[in-house]
C-alpha cells in the first residue's frame, strides 16, 4: 500500500540542493527516487531529460488520443538548509511531529507534489481504467529561477500542453481555510557591485581623499524608495494594473489582524506603501527590496579601514504587467545613473520572471464547460467538503517565474492549490507540511482529476 508520508521522507533524504554544485548527489537521488515512484505507483513512463542545468523528470501516464490531459507540475530541487544550529531536527531526515512533518522540501515542494501522486494512486486504484492522460513534469531549477525547462517546453511542446496545468507550490491560509491562488508576482532580481582603491586601505592614511564604496553604496541604495516607501526609480510603476473589486473584497473577507501578523514576524511595527493595506500590499504591490548587502570589514571589534568594495543583491516583486526584463534596465539604468563619483560600478543580471494571473471561470466570465472550467468547479466543491468552508481566490507574493512560461509557450492556465501554510517556515529552518491540509488536498486533486477525466 503507497505511504504518501514515508514517500515524502523518503524524498527529502535526498539533498537536492540546486544552488550548491556540491549537491550532485542530491538532485541525482531525487530524481531517481521520485522517477521510480512514479513508474512503480502509478505505472508512468518516466524519463529523465537532461538540460544545461538540472535534469527535469517527466513522467506520462500515456492513453487515448481523446481522453483529455493534464499535466502536473512541481520541483524536486530545495532551497540551502543554512543556518543549520537553527533546526531544530535535521534538515534532510523527515520527522513527524503533532501532526505536522519536519524537514527541508516537506513544503517546497516535495509534500506538495506527493499530493497529486497520492491523488492519482487512490484514483488508479480505484479506477485503473481512468480516461485520463496526465504528464507529470518535475524540475530540479525552480529555487534558481528554472533557467533551463522553458527550452525543454519549447522543444517537447505538443507533448506537453495539456488541458490545463495543476499544480501546489504557493501557500495557503490556514488549516481550514483552503486557498486556490489565482496569480503571483514576478520578480528581477540583480547584483550591484562597486569598486573604489585597488585593495583596503589604512583609513588614517587615506581618508578624505578617497570615496567610500560602502558609503556609495548606502546612498545609492538609500536612493531607491521615498519617504513613504514608494520605489523611486523613474518609470517603475507606469505599466502597474491595479487589482479588480472581487480580488480586494476576497482579500477583505479573510478578516485577518494585521497585529496578530505583526506578532508572527516579530517586527516592531508594520510598514506598507501607501495605497495598500498591510496583507494588500503583499501581493497587489510591487517591491523592490535589498537581499544582501556587504563591504568592508566583518570581524569581531574594529578594523579602520576603507573597503575596496561593497555590493548589494537587489530583487524586485513585480505585478501586472510590469515586465521583468525592462524593470531590470530600469534598475540597472537608475543604479548607473546615481553611482557617486569615485568608484565604479558593475551590474550582474540574475533570475527575471513576469507576473501571473489566472482567473477561475465563475469569476472572469470564461466558459465554465471546458477541462479548466471542470477542474476549478471541481476544486471549489471539493474544498468545502474538505474544508468545510468555500475557498479563497488569492493571489499572493511570491513568484512561479515559469507560469508565464507555461502559459507562453504551452498555452495552458494553472490550478494552483496552496497546500503549504503561510507559517510553514519555507526557505527558512525548521521548515514543515501540515499533514491534515496535505491529506485534504491529496482528496481535493482526485476529485479535480476525476472530474476532468469524466467530463462532468
Ligand atoms: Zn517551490
């Protein structure tokens, strides 16, 4: 009998790390293991297509040319355990604790993508005939920004378009308040470098003479956002589309205390841009916001010197229809532009990806009698029967870089089910699946997928 949970553990044990080359083993554990359970408990064929990156698992449930086709998206890389002293149980061994599971990947994305797999087994099991193609595609590059999978969609493109995409990678409410997420934002993200003397230097001997690049630096980052908290670089909102009535009374009917939000984060005092509420301003905004920022000497008491360099990693949040590679050259533009005289500057473009938006047909008007149509009703009865309450249409803050992408390039909407919480510590430590919202959703795709196969 399939052990969805053990599965899940199991997956976790490979540290598939894809931001760290020493992780090879990692992504090549994961990716057999999760190849061979697919092939074995669901009877797929699975293939493992290599890329300049990380390979991407595709696995088909092959069958008749008319039965409709779903394809099921998720990644089996994982963000770096760091700080390891911060777990409090290893990162890569799964631990079950009061109902919730333990360990790096259990909410990003390994539990989530286990769902659809324990979905489609109880359905196989109980309908080994099922009249449905389902093509599940699981990449190893969607913590550093799936780089490489839109060439293998553009390649394989007529075998993997599909009726719609599901897919569970963005998080939920609560226990019992089940969301679909019907958008993300996108993001560019850059590196800014700057250089002043050939090496550091005595700050007694030199200092006054020479700019300090962490000084440069300060202010050029300082120079970035307004008074309010508005981002100051010209041109950055022009194309921002605010967000419609139903999406903000959505927003509104979550009736969520911003203090009790205030606590969980642990900062003295929230701070939104003007024109957003607190939890508005999470997803309807853009954002640009400072990753990292180093110069100079980081020992233990002082150092008087003055640094060669500083640098500062920079990424922007973005919303409809800001798009990604014309804010990167409005940053970098802007970056260049107020660089203080004395040092020199050098940008490093990293990761982009556009905003998303997905509307569920009973709310955009869309026809309501295709397989989209039948997924999202599927969904929505289902998550009341488990949930026992109707679920929530949010968009949310975090990016899926490739949505636009797969919509691009295979055409194809994605049902988004959250199954991780919003305390589920991903990219953190300690980072955890709830395994009642994982059981829950686990029935919620079966019903969606057997809703879309029989076409009712
Ligand atoms: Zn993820």
């Amino acid at each position: 009998m399939f052990d969805p949970i053990k599965a899940i553990i199991d997956f976790t044990a490979h540290a598939s790390v894809s931001a760290d080359p020493e992780a090879k083993p990692g992504i090549e554990g994961a990716v057999k293991f999760v190849g061979n359970l697919l092939e074995k408990e669901l009877g797929c064929t699975v293939e493992v297509a290599p890329t300049a990156g990380h390979p991407v698992v595709i696995a088909k449930r092959e069958g008749r040319p008319e039965w409709p086709h779903v394809v099921i998206y998720g990644h089996y890389d994982v963000q770096p355990a760091d700080p390891l002293e911060e777990w409090h149980t290893p990162p890569f061994e799964g631990v079950v604790k009061d109902g919730e599971l333990f360990g790096r990947g259990t909410a990003d994305d390994k539990g989530p993508v286990m769902v659809h797999i324990a979905a489609m087994a109880r359905l196989l099991e109980r309908r080994p005939d099922l009249p449905l193609r389902v093509t599940f595609l699981i990449e190893g590059e969607e913590e550093i920004g799936s780089v490489n999978l839109a060439s293998v969609m553009e390649a394989r493109k007529a075998e993997l378009s599909g009726e719609f995409l599901l897919m569970s990678d963005t998080t939920g409410i609560g226990r019992d308040d089940e969301s679909i997420t019907t958008g993300l934002r996108g993001i560019s993200a850059l590196e800014v470098r700057l250089r002043g003397p050939r090496q550091d230097l005595h700050s007694g001997f030199h200092g006054g003479p020479v700019m300090n690049p962490v000084r440069a630096l300060a202010k050029l980052c300082a120079s970035l956002h307004d008074e309010d908290g508005r981002v100051n670089i010209p041109g950055f909102y022009d194309e921002v589309v605010p967000p419609q009535d139903w999406e903000r009374e959505e927003m509104a009917r979550l009736d969520r205390d911003p203090e009790d939000y205030r606590k969980l984060l642990g900062v003295p005092e929230l701070c939104p841009p003007p024109d957003f509420g607190v939890f508005e301003s999470r997803c309807f905004g853009p954002t640009l916001e400072f990753n990292g920022i180093g110069g100079g000497y980081q020992g233990s008491g002082s150092k008087t010197i003055i640094p060669a360099r500083a640098f500062a990693k920079i990424s922007c949040r973005l919303v409809p229809n800001q798009d990604s590679a014309r804010i990167l050259d409005l940053v970098e533009q802007t970056l260049r532009e107020r660089c203080p005289k004395g040092v020199t500057m050098e940008v490093e473009r990293h990761h982009g990806g556009d905003p998303y938006v997905v509307l569920p047909p009973h709310l955009s008007g869309e026809p309501a009698d295709t397989a989209k149509g039948r997924a999202f009703r599927a969904a929505d009865l289902a998550i009341r029967e488990q949930f026992g309450s109707a679920p929530h249409y949010l968009r949310e803050g975090g990016s899926v870089p490739i949505l636009s992408d797969i919509k691009r390039i295979l055409g194809m909407d994605a049902l988004m089910l959250s199954v991780a919480l919003q305390d589920c510590n991903m990219h953190s430590p300690n980072e955890k699946l709830d395994l009642t919202v994982f059981e829950r959703c686990s029935r919620v795709s079966e019903k969606i997928l057997e809703a879309v196969a029989d076409g009712a």
